[in-house]
C-alpha cells in the first residue's frame, strides 16, 4: 500500500481521538483552561449525559478578537513559549490541542471578550468551517458543545447510556470542586440543577462534596517533608470505606488517580482500618513543576514523577505523622473477638483432632446422632485462648444472627455421614462411608447463600424483613448518587429505601440475610460495587453478580464462627443439594475429600 499525506480532515480527527474520548473529556478540558483564565465562577451545563450539549460558562480573563481565532486551530497555545517550559508546567491546560479536538468532532460554539476589547468574539466552528463575527459579551469565556461526535458516527456508538456519561461528568466536576474550593461552581442536567457549591473553605467544601459525617471525621494535614508539601484532609478510620470512591489526590491542584500513591496512603494506616477497608481522603501534594511530568498522556490523565520513590515515602509519611499524633489504636467491635477453647482442655473429654497447637471442636458422644435443626453458633463458658474449659457447657443454642443455611426445596440423596468435629471453629471434619471429607464452613456457607440470593431474585425479589424503628443514613453526595440511579436495584434485593432530604435515606427493610446488620454499612458495600447505574434489572449482568457474591460473602458464617452439631449438619445437608457444591463463589475449595484408600498409601499399609 502507497504512502499517503493525510488530510487536514482527518488528521485533526485522529488528534481529536486522542484528546476527546466521551463527554466528561470535553468537560475537563474547557473546566482546565477556565482554571488557567483565572475563572472564580465556573457554571457547566449538560444535556442527554453531554453528548447532545455541553455549556462551560465562566468569568476569567477572556480573550481579544485575535487570539479567540488562533485558539480554535491546532497545536495553538498561550501556556507555552519553548522547550524549557515543557519541563516545568505550571498551568492545567498546555497541549494546544484542546479547542482544536473539540471543534473537529463537534458543533462548536466560542463567545469570549476580555476587559481591553470593547466587544466580545464568536467564533463558530462546523465540519472545518469557521466563523467569527463580534457579539455581545461580558468579560470571560463561554464555549458550547452541541452533537458530539455527530460526524464520526463509529466513535459516536462507543458512548455509554446518558446515565454513564454523566455520571462520568459528575465525579470530574466533584474533583475539580475539592480542588478549588475558592472557586463557585454550578452544574446542571437537563436544565435541573445538580450541584451548586459558593467560594469557601477547604473544610466547607468537603462537607458539600462529601456529607457532613465525612467533614466531622476528619483531620487537618499541613505537612511539610523532603521539600515537598502535603496539605489537605485524611478521614478518620471509623469512616474507612470498603471501595476508592472518596479518595481524592491532587498534584499541583491536578486531579490525578495514582495507584501506588494510594497504596502508601493506606498503608500508614496499618490496622488501624480493615485489610479491605480504604482511607478517605482530599490531599493536594505541591510539588515543584519541574520534579513532575504531566505531559505522558494525551487526556493528561497520568503523572510521572522524577523521583517516585520520595513522593510515596512523603505521603506515607505525612500521614503517619498525624495517625501518631491522635494516638488512635484498632477499635475491634464483640463480634470481632473470637473465642477458643485450647486442645489440651479437651483431650480427655473425648474426640479431639491432631496435636500441638490445633484447636478442636469437642463433641461428646450423646451429641452425635442429633437430628439437625436450624443452623447454630453455640458458646461456651470459657474467656480466652488461655482461659479455662469449663467441662459442663450450658446445654442452650444461640441462634446465629446470619441466616447461614436455607433449605433447597429439591429431591436429592445425601450420603450418610458422621461428623468428626470442627477444628479451630473454622473446618467441619466428617467421615463417610468410604472417605474423610474437610468442609471449609466460610467457603462453603458462602457458595449456600449465593444460590439462595440468585434463586431468589430470578423469582421476583430478594426476601426481605421489616425494620422495628427506620434508620436514617447520610451520605456523601456521590453515593446518594448512586443510590438514587439504582432504587429499582436496591428494591429486588430487599431494601426498602426512601429518599430523606438530599443525601438522606430512610432504611424501613432489609434483606432477611442482614436482618440484625449494620444498615448503612451494608448499603455502603453495595454501592462501593456500583461504578455506574445498571439500566436492567431482567438478568444477572456483572454488576449485579458482583453484588450477589458480596452479599453472599457477608451474610455467610465466618471463620471462628462456633458451630452446633445440629448447625454444621444442615450446613453439610444445603451445600449437597447444590449442583455447585465445590468452590465458593471467589474460587476456592469448599471441601477437601481423603479416600482411606489414599491413607492406607500414606501409612504403607497397601
């Protein structure tokens, strides 16, 4: 194939590619040189998620006649005079490309007038053709965006649903809020307005962007480490979330997501927060321009420093510094503390597994043949690994708090089998006819609840029970969000969630499966699985099966969790009936079997 020169068309519609990749790239780019205007109020507006309209309005420095036509033509800039200030940026916007993009795959609209010029600009831009001609116009900038993509209809049917999109705008908006909390921002939607948040504090434009409960927990970080400064807000761990939704990380007041970054943030928490719990956080790392690259992406989406390792150790650091000075230590709710009962104690009462340091569920010889009943957590009166046994353990059974097993209506045979014990309140131990078979109580709890919350959602809904007295939840204003796109969801899987003022929510049921858990917590867990709203609810699709596994997980008895005899045997007898039976809904093995065949060749005994 002969070499060709590209045509102006279409090599400013491969460079638009690069730039504009859905609407919330429009947003950023024009919200960025707003910035670099010196804009303090910055009003968005959007229609049909941005793709059939977008409007950034502000009040920053404006242009003049002549530069307002240099800016839509490409490669055209005014935030760089020469190599040297490639390395050293100091501005948001820098590529001269963006105007230029947007006019190529859009209907574009520039109408702009600084304080020298007596009238203000428009410039049109269609299908290449521009237009300039003076108008009416207050100092400032105002660029609108109709129709996006109308001329590249293969890149136009990549777009998600309007829903996506904008939720895409709304947490580019939100970022840019945090990091200029002195400037006013206003975003509408269809021409309703969504956020509005005036010139203010750090402090105040935490509690609009992220909820009051976020801003009453949080503390001050005005740090300075390595020659670098570290300033901003770190959430207290009691407010940790199970996802990286509020998590927001600035570099010279450039949003920016940095993966390792965050991991350092986390670690300085230590145990402070669960292993699979995340720090909040608004933290802006200032930074000399010249130690920080921000020109490897085209959508400047990534940064790369010249000194990595200092800038992870400066965050790891500067956070420490303030968990120490507040001397917080892991606060571990009752239901965290396990309790154990030590094998020597248990030797001479009767069956008992292994030796050393391995801990056995005792069952004394009247227990055995018990018929099964609801599944059960039975304690015993002893206080530590310790502590002491008492050898007369009341006869009475706690009812677990989680549903952990429920009854598959199905003709099935199950082999006969005798369980053994349960070693360190985690593995239940049988013996069969012709095996000894492990089951994993976690795993295989786990993979019962999963069939029972599938089944039950391809009848119609998730049972549910109601609450004695409503809970009343905030929120940030990002997972209200979230909950408000997806009540439909929330419904089939056994909420009953009103909308209670503007990030409330009143809880009236539950899911039967979390009837004595932590509403907000587990609500907060379903919409750390949502990244964005899930438009049909006639099938499984992965957001929801993400949520199922997650309900499963949490709703399942746990490691330590101290079983009946009666309890492990309806756990056993539920998990046979399945046709999955093996794994847990992440993978692994919910039983383990040993033929006596293969012990016979262990012990050399064939």
């Amino acid at each position: 194939m002969p070499i060709k020169i590209l045509s102006k068309e279409l090599i400013n519609q491969i460079a638009a590619g690069e730039v504009v990749e859905r609407p919330a790239s429009v947003v950023k780019e024009l919200v960025e040189n707003s910035l670099d205007a010196g804009a303090k109020n910055i009003g968005v507006e959007i229609e049909n998620g941005g793709t059939n309209f977008i409007k950034i309005v502000d009040d920053g420095s404006g242009m003049n006649r002549e530069d307002a036509q240099l800016s839509v033509l490409e490669h055209a800039t005014s935030k760089l005079g020469s190599i040297d200030d490639l390395y050293k940026i100091s501005t948001l916007g820098f590529r001269g490309e963006a105007l230029s993009s947007i006019s190529a795959v859009s209907e574009f609209i520039l109408v702009t007038k600084n304080s020298d010029s007596i009238a203000g600009t428009q410039v049109s831009v269609k299908n290449g053709e521009v237009v300039v001609e003076d108008v009416g116009a207050a100092v400032g900038t105002t660029i609108t965006v109709k129709n996006l993509f109308y001329n590249i209809p293969a890149r136009k049917k990549y777009l998600k649903t309007a829903v996506t999109e904008f939720n895409h705008i709304v947490d580019l908006f939100l970022n840019y809020c945090l990091a200029y909390p002195s400037v006013s921002w206003k975003l509408t939607h269809n021409g309703k307005l969504v956020y509005q948040f005036p010139a203010g504090s750090l402090v105040q434009r935490v509690s609009d962007v992220l909820g009051d409960e976020v801003c009453e927990n949080l503390f001050e970080v005005d740090t300075k480490l390595n020659g670098l400064t570290v300033r901003g807000h770190l959430g207290k761990p009691q407010i940790a979330r199970n996802n990286r939704k509020l998590q927001y990380l600035f570099v010279n007041g450039r949003p920016v997501n940095e993966f390792i970054a965050a991991k350092n943030i986390k670690d300085a928490f230590g145990s402070l927060i669960p292993r699979d719990y995340y720090p909040v956080y608004v933290l802006n790392l200032h930074i000399d321009p010249e130690f920080v690259d921000v020109n490897v992406h085209p959508r400047k989406l990534e940064v790369r420093f010249s000194e990595p390792q200092l800038i992870y150790r400066t965050l790891y650091q500067a956070v420490a510094m303030i968990l120490d000075e507040q001397e917080l230590s892991r606060q571990v709710n009752s239901t965290e503390l396990k309790q154990f009962v030590p094998l020597k104690e248990v030797l001479t009462q009767g069956f008992a597994f292994n030796k050393q340091s391995v801990e056995a569920r005792f069952i004394a010889p009247h227990e055995r043949n018990m018929a099964p009943t609801t599944p059960s957590v039975e304690t015993q009166n002893f206080a530590s690994r310790e502590g002491t046994f008492s050898p007369n353990p009341p006869s009475a059974e706690i009812p677990s708090t989680q549903p952990v097993a429920t009854t598959i209506n199905r003709e099935v045979f199950i082999p006969e089998y005798k369980i053994l014990g349960q070693i360190q309140d985690s593995y239940i131990v049988v013996e069969t006819a012709n095996s000894l078979k492990i089951y994993d109580q976690h795993a295989s709890s786990e993979r019962v609840q999963y069939e029972k919350i599938k089944r039950e959602w391809q009848i119609g809904r998730i049972a549910s029970q109601k609450m004695l007295i409503e809970q009343n939840i905030e929120l940030s204003p990002v997972e209200a969000r979230l909950i408000n796109d997806n009540l439909e969801l929330f419904q089939k899987l056994g909420f009953d969630i009103s909308v209670f003022g503007a990030n409330n929510f009143a809880i009236a049921a539950l899911p039967t499966l979390f009837t004595n858990a932590n509403a907000q917590e587990i609500i907060l867990q379903i919409v750390g699985e949502l990244t964005e709203s899930i438009m049909t609810l006639e099938k499984i699709s992965e957001p929801v099966d993400k949520i199922f596994k997650m309900m499963a997980c949490r709703s399942a008895i746990k490691f330590g969790d101290r079983l009946s005899v009666s309890g492990m045997e309806a756990l056993i007898n539920d998990l046979e009936k399945l046709d999955n039976q093996y794994t847990c809904v992440h993978g692994r093995p919910c039983i383990l079997e040993f033929t006596f065949n293969e012990f016979k060749k262990l012990f050399k005994r064939n």
